[in-house]
C-alpha cells in the first residue's frame, strides 16, 4: 500500500503529518496561556493550586507533543532541522530554556525543601507562558517572513546575522503573530477553566477575562492574516527549482487549494463560537469549539506555507537556499517506513482521549485538592 | 567538503552535549527501573489486596514523580541540541538518526505520559485493574523509549543499512531492520536499559535500608528489598550477558575502542585481561606515555576469549590500528586517510562538475560515486579524510581505561550487595546488620557513578567519531561562534544544577516524611 505510493506523494503526506502536529501543539498550548493567567484567575493560595492542577494533569501532552513535533521534523525534513536549529541559534535555546523550566514547576512547586520557593516555580511557569508561546509563534512566523540564511552546495547552512535567529523579533509580521498565539492560547486555557475546575469566583473571573483576551487576539489574528494575504510569497518552479517572489503568493495558495480555504475559514468560525458559547450560552463547552477551529486554522496556514510550490522555509538571503518540501525531504525509503509508522497515530490518539475521559469525568473543585492524594 | 572547523568550537559544543546528556542520563536511569519495581509492587497489590503494597507503590511513585519531571526536561534540551549545535551531522545522517527519535515520539512518549497521568491521578478515578495497566505501560514506554534513542546511538558507533548520496551529500537509509536489529543496538539497549534496573534496585535497597536503620516503616522497607533484591539479581545477571555481549561488538566494529579499555597497546593472540591495573605515569599528555603499567592483575587468555570467543585470538592493540598489520589483515590509518581523502575529492569534482554544467563528466562521476565498490572502499572511510594527525584517532586511554575498570568493578558489588540483602531478609536477620545498611545506602551514588562511567566508555572510547568512521565531531558542528556555545553552557550548566539541588532536596525530604497513611494529603 505505502510501497505504492509516489515520493512527490510522501512528502506532501508527512508536511500534513508536521502541519498537524503543529497544529495540534498550538492547541496544547493552552497549558502555557493557562501559566500566564495564574495570578490573574486565581487570587488565593488554593485557586490557584486549582489552576496549576488542571493544567498539570495536560503539561505533558503538550511537551510530548512538541517532542515529537521537533522529531518528526527532523526525521522528514532533516535539512530544515539542521538550517533553522543550527542557524537561529538564539531563538530555540530562548525557547528550550523556557521549556526546561515549565518541566519541573508543577511537581516541585509545593513540595517541601524545593530550594526555590514556590513563588520562583509559579514565574518560572509565568515565563514559559509567555516566552514559549510568543517565541514559538515568531519562529513559526519566519515560515512565511524568510530567515537570513543561505546553504552551500553540501547543504552546510550559514547564518548572515550575529544575532542569529533573534532578528525575527525586529519584524512586525512575526512578532503580530508570536502575540496573537499568546493571546490565543490565553483564550484556549480560559475556555478550558470553564470546562475543567467547579469554582464560582474562578468561573465569572474567567468569563471577564476571556473578553479582554479575545480582542487583542483578533486584533494581532486579523493583522497577521490581511499582511499574510497582501504580501510576496516564495514560490518556486517544480521543474527548475528556481525560488522567485510572487505577488499575493499565499492569498493564491488560498485560492487555489479551496479545501484550505474552507478550513481556514471553518476554523476561524469554530474559534469564535467556541468564545461566543463559553460567553453568551453555555459556559464549558467552548473549548471544544475553539480548540478544533485552532488545529483547522493553523493546518491551514501550514498548508499554504508548504504546499502549492511554495517554500516553507524561505531565505530572505538567498532565495535559491530557501527550503520546499521537495528539496529539504528525507528520502523515498525513509518516508515510506515512516509512513507505516504513522498508521500507529490514530491508535496513539484513541488511548489518548480515553484515558484523558478516564481522570477527567469530573470536575476539579475545592473538596478534590483537600482530598488528592497526589498534587501539584 | 566540510570544513574542519575552530577546535574551541567543537570543544565547547562536545562539553555542552556531554554536560545535557550527563545530566539527563542521572535521571533516566532510575525512571527505567522503578517504573518496573513500581508496577511489580501494584500487581501484588490487586493480587492480594493488602493495603500495605497500595502504600508501598505510591510512596515509589512519588519519588518517581520528582526523578521523572526533570529527566523530561534534559530529554528535551538533547533531542534540539543535536540541531542546535550539530547541524551539519544533522543533515548528514538526519535521513537514519531522524527516524527512531519520531518513532519514539509517537510510539514511546505518548504512551508514557499518557498513562503517568492516570498512574498519578486515576486511583480513585479507574478501575483497578486499569490503573496497575497504566502502570504497566508507563514502565513499557519508557523503556521503547530508550530503545529508539539507543538505536540511533548504535547506528552512530556502528553505521549499518545505509548508503553515501553524492546527489545530496549525506548518508540515506537502505534497511531500516538492518539499523533496527543490528547487534549493537540490540546489546546497548539490553545493556542500558538493565543498567537502569540495576541502579533503580540499588536505590530502592539503599532508601529502604536508611529506613530499616531508623526502624521507620519497616514492614515496608523489608517487602521493598526483597522485590528490588530479586529485580536487582535478575537485571544484574542481565547486565552481565549484555556486557559481554556489548564488548563482542566493540572488538568487531570500534577495535580502538577496546584497546583503549583495556590499555592495550600491541596486539598478539591470546590476550590477557586486566581485573585490576593503574598506568604508571598520568602526567604526561601523550597517550605514548600510558603504556606502563605500575601494577596490574591479568587473568590469562581472557581478554581474546570475551572478545572472541577463542582464548588465542589476536587482539588488535592501538599501534596495530595506526600503524597497520598486514598478517593479520588490519589497514593502516594512513591508507584508510588516502581512501578518505580519495572520496571527498571525488565529491568535489562531482559537485564541482555540476556546477559548470557539465553533465557529461558528472554523469560519469556519479555513477562511479554510486557504485558498490566506490562505497565499500572509499566511502567507507569518507571520516578518515578530514584527518591530518594519526594522534587525532586515539581516544583518551587513561579516561577510558578507568571508567570500564571501575564500572565492572561496582556492577559486581551491586550484585553481590542484592545476594546478601536477598538472603538476609529472607532470613529476617537484615535489620541486625548495621553495616550491611550503612553499605547500601552508600552504594546509590556509587551506581550513579558506574552508570555515568558507562556513557564515558561509550562516548570517549569512541573519539574522534561522532559517526564512526564517517564523520568526525570537527566537521558535525554547527557553524555558530565558540562565545555564544560558551554561554550557553554556562546557563546550562546553571539550571541544570539548580535544578538537580532541588530535586535532591525534595527527594530527600520526601524519603524522611515516608510513606503517607490512605486518606491523607501529599503535596
């Protein structure tokens, strides 16, 4: 079956399987915007041990998922591995430090004798809150903005700048969408209170709250977007290779790709019912709304970054260095183990959502962290 | 090809790799055992339903917990740094090392924290029986975990099922089963996962010991011996045969490696093995220097039957590796250097031909880069190219030498540690012996000494490789400035401690709150 199939087909196939990983850790990233809500949401010492335990019991999905994100990556287009990794230097170890911190805040930050404080392990959480999700969105920017890189003909990458992968925070459009993925997984985790912890005063503070984050999301979202369709594109011919710009490259991805188009605006609806439900009906369900318009549109972005001819990667350097799906690939053998591999993935996600059912029947409140016998 | 790039460079990037997985690898080890010793001991409580295994298991665990956030964190930092600080290995063998790290995603880390959750929270959510489950596959996928990571590791000590691409410049998969199932792999995940056991079983034995001298929960610390006892015995013996099993493959594939072990300089056949021996002079930095020994204690023949299998085997010593010896059929590196540099010249005028558009001359090159024969006796020794000085080939052998004696030496005291701790609980004489639990409390960092000492064989009786044979670690880095690599290893080294301080301290302090009565609140 996966013999079968063509390598043009393979690599096309494992940038949906990247897309949706990708996708799916924007979600998972309402365990960062949560981080960055817990002195906001919960005023007392036990609020927010509540905040802290519902997303503890997630952090791990989150993490196992850019885990395999970052492997995936490596193992399907190792090229941009070794060119973005190598390159941006600054950007990923900013973002890896702050991921090394969010790891052992929930099991430490109580415990007794954890040499910090807890107040140093809720910062530390603060941190990855809000560093990890703006970072992270400023890299998944330069996708679409270009990096200063260019490649020699044995692939060996060099970067042009000293300041080695920071300067995508120097550009307006990256940084719009770093904040509006802040924001976004701010509203993410607010929906996500509503569902997960019974407490009145955290439910009307969330309700305020999910408010005052939804409009600068939209904001920094709309800006991202309206720039994104109005701008140049790397686009490059399938036969040459050549890299040239091209005039409302990603609006044409769109247009072109009309099943991208219907996900991105099918996920920019559920988006914004899932924050009308949880503020006008019914408080709860929301997350489930937003949650799939998050993986929908930025499946849909990933798309028009990578498919239709266009570089994922650009080099706003040397246009010839940027990076495609076809030139940047592991090879036809490789992708096609991978790919049976892949089969595993809807069974990885079955147990998933069982076993998340399992111990999320119920609601967090008061009586359960007087009860637990394990705690963060 | 590649440009041999600034040693500070390459120094600093090694020093910051060894640091992460050095500080990554105090923690794994004891998430591979106890995720075990753990699920043995819920198993004997839904088998019997005696309370006191319920509150055995869950005292484990929370210990578990605080080893397992911090393990998660270094893992991270290793799996980006072979990116960020190794970019040109990346893309080099991105094609073979890529695959086993997504497949671990996928298939290992997924399972375990899915289910560490319902291990940590489900007990009064699921049923029992999907609880000890969870626990079960928490312990499963740690350990296909450490499976997928260690055959990446062996591909790189032991490149097999691959193939050069001149198109590309950069090694590509042929057999997955072949890097799957190599023998090497197949001894370093044995051997390291049972080192992990062992080191856990001696944890346990050691904090229930503390426990049996302060004559605190002593019906636990009693049944808790007795399983990581057995579980130690069992994972010992295991240890062992994956031992020797590993050493088979190192006399076979990194020949250098084991004279560097066993401070052999000149091969002849039926080799001794030195039990116990120190070098004569450490001071002088030629490694011509060490090959006096002040003492040492042979076992005769030895060291050619383990390697071998025949007690008169020749075993090649490091002058034999440099210099060569026919009779026995072993290329010197100076022809290996000439094959190497053969290749990148070939791959020059490849690309070069290219360049200029000149299909007809790279269309001839590239069949003969491609040819069986141009891999096999050229390609083969594509690393070898990049050398200049035959000194550069011969890894550190004191350093070697010490960590593979020392690690031998307490992989037998863990072993006879779990037979005397077996036989005295079983004889109910355990907690009279004093000494004996003073002993084993000292023993873990020991076990976290010999585990360590395990990864610096591996890793520096290995050197200059970081691809054996095929690339060197001067032309795996990443272009960055030494500065920045510098730093960064300061902030590593800074959190990476403050982080281990804490997790001693919470540990230490979770051991003397102890076990927690059903019912009561553990944060």
């Amino acid at each position: 079956m996966i013999a079968a199939i063509s390598y043009s087909l393979l690599q096309e196939y494992w940038w949906a399987i990247i897309s949706l990983l990708g996708a799916l850790l924007v979600f998972l990233m309402f365990v960062q915007g949560g981080q960055s809500l817990l002195y906001t949401i919960g005023k007392t010492e036990l609020q927010r041990t509540m905040l802290v335990n519902t997303l503890g019991r997630k952090w791990e999905f989150t993490f196992t998922t850019l885990v395999t994100f970052g492997g995936a990556f490596f193992a399907s287009f190792p090229l941009f591995y070794a060119t973005s990794f190598g390159g941006a230097y600054w950007v990923w170890i900013a973002i890896l430090f702050s991921f090394i911190i969010q790891a052992v805040s929930y099991e430490y930050r109580t415990k007794p004798a954890n040499f910090l404080g807890t107040k140093v392990y809720e910062a530390f959480l603060f941190t990855n809150g809000l560093l990890g999700t703006i970072l992270i969105g400023i890299a998944v920017g330069t996708f679409f903005n270009g990096a200063q890189f260019s490649l020699n003909e044995y692939n060996q990458v060099t970067w042009q700048t000293g300041a080695r992968g920071l300067e995508a925070a120097l550009n307006v459009h990256n940084v719009s969408l770093g904040l509006a993925v802040f924001f976004l997984t701010r509203v993410l985790a607010l929906l996500y209170f509503n569902n997960s912890i019974d407490d009145e005063e955290i439910s009307v503070r969330t309700k305020k709250h999910l408010l005052i984050n939804t409009i600068p999301f939209l904001i920094f979202f709309l800006f991202f977007v309206v720039v994104l369709l109005l701008k140049n594109g790397f686009g490059y011919n399938p036969d040459t290779m050549e890299v040239t710009l091209e005039k409302y490259k990603y609006l044409h991805n769109l247009i072109e790709m009309p099943a991208v188009l219907i996900l991105f605006l099918l996920g920019t609806l559920l988006v914004l019912f899932g924050i009308f439900n949880d503020l006008f009906r019914n408080p709860g369900k929301g997350i489930w709304f937003s949650g799939i318009g998050t993986v929908l549109v930025v499946l849909s972005l990933f798309f028009i970054a990578g498919y239709n001819n266009t570089c994922y990667y650009p080099s706003a350097f040397d246009l010839q260095s940027s990076l495609n799906i076809r030139n940047s690939s592991s090879s036809e053998f490789t992708l096609t183990v991978m790919s049976w591999v892949s089969l595993l993935v809807p069974f990885v996600i079955a147990y998933i959502w069982y076993a998340w059912k399992s111990i999320n029947n119920k609601k967090i409140d008061k009586d359960e962290m007087d009860s637990a016998s394990h705690k963060y | 090809m590649f440009e041999a790039i600034d040693l500070s460079l390459v120094n600093w990037s090694r020093a910051q790799f060894a640091l992460t997985a050095m500080y990554h690898w105090l923690f794994v080890p004891l998430t591979l055992g106890t995720t075990f010793i753990i699920a043995i001991m819920e198993t004997i409580y839904v088998k019997t339903g005696k309370p006191e295994w319920k509150k055995m298991t869950k005292f484990w665990m929370t210990l578990f917990g605080i080893n397992f956030a911090i393990g998660v964190a270094t893992g991270l930092i290793l799996e980006f740094e072979f990116g960020t600080n190794w970019s040109n290995y990346s893309w080099f063998v991105g094609d073979i090392f890529g695959a086993p790290l997504a497949i671990e995603g996928i298939m290992a880390f997924f399972m375990e924290s899915t289910f560490i959750a319902v291990m940590f929270f489900g007990w009064n959510k699921v049923s029992k029986k999907f609880h000890l489950a969870s626990s079960w596959l928490v312990a499963i996928g740690a350990n296909l975990s450490a499976l997928w990571i260690l055959v990446a590791n062996a591909w790189m000590q032991s490149p097999v099922g691959t193939t050069f691409n001149p198109e590309t410049a950069r090694n590509e998969m042929t057999s997955f089963w072949e890097v799957l199932f190599s023998p090497v792999a197949i001894n370093k995940f044995l051997h390291t996962i049972t080192s992990g056991f062992v080191l856990s079983a001696v944890f346990v034995i050691g904090v229930s010991a503390w426990f049996l001298l302060k004559k605190r929960h002593i019906v636990m610390a009693r049944k808790s011996i007795l399983v990581a006892a057995i579980f130690g015995i069992v994972s010992s013996l295991a240890l062992i045969g994956t031992g020797d099993g590993s050493a088979k493959q190192v006399a076979k594939v990194q020949p250098m490696k084991l004279a560097a072990m066993e401070g052999l300089y000149n091969g002849y056949e039926g080799v001794d093995l030195i039990a116990v021996g120190a070098f004569k002079s450490t001071s002088e930095e030629s490694n011509d220097a060490m090959k006096d020994f002040l003492f040492k204690i042979e076992i005769p023949n030895f060291l050619s039957f383990l390697a071998f299998g025949n007690w008169d085997a020749f075993v090649p010593g490091v002058n034999d590796l440099i210099n060569g010896n026919p009779e026995k059929g072993i290329m010197s590196v100076h022809e290996k250097i000439d094959r190497g540099k053969i290749a990148i010249e070939k791959l020059t005028a490849y690309k070069e031909a290219k360049k200029n558009g000149d299909e007809v001359l790279s269309s001839s090159l590239v069949n003969e880069l491609t040819s069986e024969n141009f891999q096999e006796d050229y390609f083969r020794y594509l690393g070898y190219g990049h050398v200049n000085d035959t000194n550069f080939l011969i890894p550190n052998i004191p350093l070697v030498f010490y960590s593979f004696h020392v690690m031998v030496m307490l992989g037998f005291l863990f072993l006879l540690v779990f037979v005397l701790a077996l036989w005295w609980v079983l004889r109910n004489k355990l907690d009279s012996k004093k000494w004996f639990l003073l002993i084993a409390i000292f023993t873990i960092p020991l076990a976290y000494l010999a585990t360590e000492l395990g990864w610096v064989v591996a890793e520096f009786g290995r050197q200059p490789w970081v691809i054996q044979d095929l690339m060197p670690t001067t032309t795996a880095v990443s272009q960055i400035s030494a500065v920045s690599v510098q730093i960064t290893f300061v902030l590593f080294a800074v959190i990476f401690t403050t982080l281990l301080i804490a997790e001693v301290g919470i540990m230490i302090k979770q051991i003397k709150i102890g076990p927690k009565d059903e019912g009561g609140t553990k944060s």
